[in-house]
C-alpha cells in the first residue's frame, strides 16, 4: 500500500487531535510533518513529536497539508497554501478563508464526497457546529427534502480554542472558591456556571457570524440554498462536544420512526434512544461524544402540529468530526478515489505565487 508524506500545520487544539487522529485510523504515512510558528517538542498520547517552524521548504515532497492553525487575513492557508500546491500537496484547510469561495469544495465526506473530484489544490472542512448539524441533516434532506431548519446550539469552549478551556477550568475554581472573576480570557463574560449567546461578533440582521457561516455552509454542502435556515449559537460551559436542538420542516410527510431508520443506516451517525441506549442512557450527551466519530442523535419526535415537522437532538466532537477527523477523512477519500493530484491550481493560490 501507497504511503504518504503528511504535513500538520498548527498544534493547537484541533492541530494535536489531528496528530492523534492520524495515527488512530492508521493512515497510510510514510512521513508525518508537525509544523508551527516556532519550534518546540510535544507530547500527544505518550509519543513525542519535534515540531519545525513553517516555512516554504517545509512542504518538500509533502503530499497531504492539513491546516489547523489561524483564520483570518493572517491564516496558515492562506500565508503557506501556494508554496505547499507548488510543491505538490494538496491542502486540506480548517479554517474558514476558503470555505465559501466558488472554486473551493466544502466537504463533508459521508454527505458529499463527490465535490472532491475536481479539486484545485485546496479543499475545505466545514465549521464544526455545521458538521455536526449537517451528520444528521444530510441524510434526513436526501430521504424527506427539507426546507426549513430551526437550530439552537450548545457549544462547547474547546471550540474557541485550548486557552478557553483552560479559562473554565480557572474560572469554575474561582467560583466554587467563592472569588469574583474578573478575567474573562476572550469571552464576552464569565463562561463557568453561565451560558453565552452573544460569544461571536454579530454582524448583518442581528446575526452573528457563527450563525452565518452555519447557515451559508450548509447550503452548498447539501446544494441547496432554498433551504431556510434560522439559527442561534450559544457557548456552554463544556469542554468538549457541541450539542445542537433542531427542528426541520420537511417536503414529504416524516415520522420519528421513518426518521429513525433512515438516520441508523447512515455512516458516522449513531442514535440514541429508549430503543438504542449508549453506555446505559437514552439521550446522547456531550460526555458521550468526546473522543467518538460518530454523531449522536437522540429526543426524535414528530411536531405535534404538523406531518411534515421532526424535533431532535445531535451532538457531536467539536475536534473530531468537527475538525480533525473530517480533514482526515477528506484525505483518505482523495486518497481511496485517486483524485489527490489537482487537475489545475486553484486562480487566486496562483495568483499568489
């Protein structure tokens, strides 16, 4: 079997779980880069890595970068993704500065792979709140055709990165001390004991722009934009597992068990119920869903008003399918569908250059 040369740029949160994740599904490596802003040796699960600087030279001979580092003006991808297609790779990037450009496939590979297949040099993982919607929704919109979506989340802190966790668990200490918190490290106010809706910068209509990338990004994985999409973000003071309540309105009528059925025959999706119980309980929680593939959808009911209406509840690893794993996924479908040399370099990666 084919090896491959392998770089990680970022060792944060999300680029240590893809370290971990790489190395879990056993992909075929034959070289694993751990690249950052400057040099260091970490730890993950007792193996020590020797982390480089980034640098163009860096991606020599690498055939698979996975960007898990800064979004933004200033993002990894965009500052090393020309120099890393040049030489050859194909970047595979987590951040959101690709995500919505046309030239750019959004990948979820369990719901559309297929957009893979043309390429040009770069590929983009969703953010990890519409992944973890999207795990349940795609097969429900392929079976019943949705049309409407009403979704409030429950986000975890390791979503904004391994400084916010850290943050809770220094400001759940101060509280159960009985200390006043002063320090709200990034966070608009206290995380510990609190919830926080207005945790992104809000922007057009009222929206912040956590609600839209959920709602821009689910519309071209699923091509769709007539779906209607209504979505509220709330942070939670959880380390790790996005939980999400959604409700959808469907084409064709839709009932909890035809719901049911279609969702447990669906890769990646797990249910949870009174009829599959997880680890003894029959409601997927966060605690559940750390350090799992798999999503967990459980509290399936119809809409008491109408047949065409569905309520349930997702969650899902914010790091995992919400990041690292799917990069990695995407990685291994390229690799399984032999597309990943792109045909044509993406025109502004060129541009770039």
């Amino acid at each position: 079997m084919k090896k491959f040369k392998v770089a990680v740029v970022g060792v944060g949160a999300v680029g240590v779980e893809m370290i971990r994740v790489l190395r879990q599904r056993r992909f075929p490596l034959d070289e694993l880069r751990v690249l950052a802003r400057s040099e260091r040796v970490i730890e993950v699960d007792g193996e020590k890595y020797s982390v480089k600087q980034t640098t163009p030279e860096s991606f020599d001979g690498v055939e698979v970068a996975l960007f898990a580092g800064t979004e933004g003006e200033k993002g990894a991808a965009v500052t090393f993704g020309a120099e890393a297609i040049q030489r050859g790779a194909v970047v595979i990037d987590n951040g959101s500065d690709f995500r919505m450009d046309d030239d750019v496939p959004l990948v979820i590979p369990e719901i559309n792979g297929d957009a893979l297949q043309n390429h040009h040099g770069v590929v983009a993982n969703p953010n990890c709140t519409t992944a973890t919607l999207l795990m349940p929704l795609g097969p429900l919109h392929k079976a019943f055709r949705v049309k409407r979506v009403i979704v409030s989340t429950y986000q975890a802190v390791s979503g904004a990165g391994g400084k916010a966790s850290e943050m809770l668990r220094q400001q759940a200490e101060m509280v159960a001390q009985g200390k006043k918190v002063t320090d709200f490290g990034g966070f608009p106010d206290r995380i510990a004991f609190n919830v926080l809706a207005n945790n992104w910068k809000i922007e057009e209509e009222g929206y912040s722009n956590e609600e839209w990338k959920v709602m821009t990004e689910a519309h071209k994985i699923l091509s769709d934009k007539s779906i209607q999409m209504i979505v509220t973000t709330v942070r939670v003071p959880t380390f790790v597992g996005h939980g999400e309540s959604v409700y959808i309105e469907t084409e064709k009528p839709i009932s909890p068990e035809a719901a049911r059925d279609v969702l447990s025959q669906s890769p990646g999706v797990r249910v949870v119920d009174e009829h599959s119980p997880y680890e003894g309980a029959t409601c997927p929680m966060p605690i559940h869903a750390a350090g799992k593939d798999e999503s967990f959808v459980g509290r399936i009911r119809r809409d008491l008003a109408s047949k065409n209406g569905l309520l349930f509840w997702v969650v899902g690893d914010n790091l995992r399918k919400g990041a690292a794993l799917n990069a990695v996924q995407i990685a291994e479908h390229l690799i399984q569908k032999n597309w990943l040399k792109a045909k044509t370099p993406l025109k502004k990666i060129a541009a770039a250059k």
